[in-house]
C-alpha cells in the first residue's frame, strides 16, 4: 500500500464518520466531526487511535480508557495476534464491538475522526510515527524513546511546532508526585546550591549482530517490512518481533543509554532547571559517563549491571527502578520508582510529604495532562523542547561512550564540537519501506 492512498478509501472513512455521526447526534460529538481540527472544546469528546499495542501501550491505554471524555476508536499493529488482543481489550472495557483494527496505521492516521494519537511501537518508530501523525492533524503522545537519533529529535520537535499540534513525551515522572517533591527540593534551595546530579541507566550495550533467517510469515499475520519500517533491513527473526530488537543497534536507542536515561536524565535536566539548554561536555568512563552544564554542575550518569540487580553505591537498593539523586553543597535528596523519598542532612525530613507513597510508574496524571492540554492548546510538562534538549543529552552521552572519548557540544547549534566523527553519528539513513 503506498504512503499517498487513493481517494476511494478517503472518500470511506469520511463517509463512515458522517454516518456514525448521524447515527449519535444525543452523544458527545468529536472535535474532528465538526470539522474543527486543531481543538478540542471542553464538551467534546476526544478519539483516540493507536499506534503499536504491547505491554507498554496495554499500560498506557489502560490508564487513558478510564476517562470518560477520551474513546479509543482504532488499533494499528503489524502483528495480528497483538492487534486483536488490543481490540478485545477496548470491546471489552465499553461493552461493544466498535473499535477498529489496521494492519497499516497510515490508514488509521487518514480518518478524519480521529483527535490524537499514542505511539507505543518499537525505538525506531516512535519520530517517524509521531511526525506522520502530526501531519495529518493529530495530537501525540509518544513513547520514549521519541527517537533514535539527534537528527530525530530535532525533526521531531520541529514537526510539532511547525504543525501546532499537542505533543506529550511519555516520560511520565515528570508527572510523579515523589519525583515531583525531589526536584522541588532542589529548586528551593535547601540542598544549597546544587553540583551533583546522579542519573541510573542500563549498562550500555553496543549489538550489530542478526539473528538467522526464519521464513517469513503472511503479511496479515506479521507485516514484516512495515515492522522494519525505515530501519535497515535484515531477514525476518520472530524473536526480534517478540521484543528481542532490544540491545540491537539498528532499532534501539542510543546504545540503550535512553531505556532509562530518557526518564532519568530529564528529570536530571529539570533538577538543574535546565530545560532549555544541555550539558556541554560528555566523559565516558568504565562506570558511568560525566557530563558537564555550563553552569558547572556535573551530571553523572551511573551504569546499573541489569534492571533489578545490584546499585551503584551512589543508590539505596530500595528505592526501585529508575532512581535519580540531586546532590547540594548542604544536603542531598533520592528517590526512585517505589516512591520513597530519602533525604541528608535529616533535618530535611520536615520537608518531605506526609501523604502515602506511590509508585512511580502510574501514567494516568501524565495522559491526563495531555488531553487538557489538547482542549486548552496549552504546553504539556514534557513538551517537544522538553524532550528535545533531555534526549539529545543522552544520545551524546551515548555517543561519547560508542567513541570511548571525551566530547564537547553545543547545546545551542546542537553540534559537536570540531569532531566529524561524532557529528556523523548524530543521524542515520532511513530505509525507504513504503508501499
């Protein structure tokens, strides 16, 4: 199917909206109906499509299918079996049969219908997906990381301005309360003034092998070229379908330094009130990699072995996933995905919260967040600048390490400094997988 589809299938989802339209006049009419793309007025229901359904995307949509002001009207997958399990999931939460599944989501992404989108396919997806679905009109929230490269970042962030649209990074601690208490620690003075901001990641991993060749399966049961998409190509494997893409150079990102970093280091560069800048030099090492802001705050960020396996000794064992440290010349504040807040010197502990931890993977405040931003047209907490300046941190961190040499960067040209090399790596060639 080409990336230009023809008139006699545009010609159908708009006749389709119509009559669904006329068919519910005494319901809540969506924005797109009425012929008012670009907003979404307080009594007007959002539709929502999606773009990619797995474990993360069946979090995520879990979270968005208890408003009552958002429907989720349309699946794309490449995989049959994961698409047909999405629709079970939507069918089954409001009690009919209505939501529609797509092999190709450029044929989700024409209906006119639809407000916004959430993209939850693979790494290499996520920039090309989201800049696909702002140009035909649609809000996005994506899932970190929101791209692959620098070169997407940018283009990514630039899309979003350039089109207007509402775009919502799924770096959803920002939108945590315990990390939300830390960082405004931090900014308020009372750690003193800040040098030292820990960020964990993955060990990073650096894999250009293939897996063998398996044959390939029917193009409705695993659309492979559509999986690849504009990562070069290889021959069909199921375990990469099956998630075993991660690790591997071509479709993940940043040698997996983004797997956390995208979380960690942005809630680092917030810390630091950083948003609009990044740091300037990039040092890796056996244990971590150092970065350096203008402003002379350090930024570490700290290798973990695995996921759930030892921590650095910079992180206190319970405090989950994804822990970060924001370190001031009279005191320090860490926290992590179990919710705990730990605090030095223990006078700080007055400045805590009393309420009840919780955990930090709950995305509801965050795609909250995003569907009033889409009604207000007003700027999400992590919007493309947000996400552009946090990502390109960790790809030239990744970088750096890939090199295994220092590097310096210009936060403002977002180049590196009198090095070819890396600046080459700030980019790859995309597959041209239309058709």
């Amino acid at each position: 199917m080409g990336h230009h589809t023809n008139s006699t299938r545009r010609e159908f989802f708009r006749a389709a909206t119509v009559a669904t339209a006329a068919a519910s006049m005494a319901s809540i009419i969506p924005a797109r109906a009425l012929g008012r793309a670009g907003s979404v007025s307080p009594g007007e229901r959002i539709n929502l499509g999606v773009i990619g359904i797995g474990p993360r995307s069946n979090y995520n949509l879990r979270a968005m299918l208890q408003f009552d002001d958002v429907r989720c009207v349309a699946i794309a997958d490449v995989q049959a079996t994961r698409r047909d399990a999405g629709k079970q999931l939507v069918d089954q939460h409001y009690g009919d049969g209505d939501c529609v599944v797509y092999r190709d989501f450029r044929e989700l992404l024409d209906r006119p219908d639809i407000d916004a989108v959430m993209i939850s396919t693979g790494d290499r997806w996520h920039a090309a997906a989201s800049i696909l679905a702002a140009e035909a009109g649609k809000d996005v929230y994506s899932e970190k990381p929101c791209g692959i490269t620098i070169a997407d970042c940018q283009a990514l962030a630039d899309t979003m301005h350039r089109e207007q649209r509402v775009f919502q990074a799924g770096t959803q601690r920002r939108s945590v309360p315990n990390f939300q208490h830390a960082v405004q620690l931090a900014h308020s003075g009372k750690l003193g003034k800040l040098h030292t901001l820990h960020a964990s990641i993955y060990m990073p991993e650096l894999d250009n092998s293939w897996l063998p060749a398996q044959p390939l399966p029917a193009r409705d049961e695993v659309d492979w070229n559509l999986w690849l998409g504009p990562a070069p190509w290889r021959p069909f494997n199921q375990r990469y379908v099956d998630g075993g893409w991660r690790g591997q150079w071509d479709f993940d990102s940043g040698a997996r330094v983004l797997d956390w970093g995208a979380h960690t280091v942005d809630l680092c560069q917030w810390a630091n009130q950083a948003d609009d800048t990044m740091p300037i030099l990039y040092e890796p090492g056996e244990k971590n990699i150092v970065c350096h802001y203008a402003n002379k705050v350090r930024l570490v960020i700290d290798f973990l072995p695995t996921p759930f396996g030892d921590r650095s000794p910079h992180y206190i064992t319970r405090l989950g996933t994804c822990p970060v440290r924001f370190v001031g010349d009279q005191g320090w504040v860490e926290t992590g995905d179990e919710g705990e807040i730990v605090v030095q010197p223990d006078s700080l502990q007055k400045e805590l919260p009393t309420t009840r931890r919780v955990r930090g993977l709950d995305v509801s405040a965050h795609s909250r967040e995003f569907f009033d931003c889409m009604r207000s047209r007003g700027t999400t907490s992590t919007n493309p600048d947000v996400m552009r300046r946090s990502h390109i941190a960790c790809h030239a961190a990744a970088i750096a390490w890939v090199l295994q040499r220092p590097l310096r960067f210009d936060p403002v040209k977002e180049v590196f400094v009198d090095d070819d090399q890396a600046n080459l790596l700030c980019c790859r060639p995309a597959r041209r997988w239309s058709m």
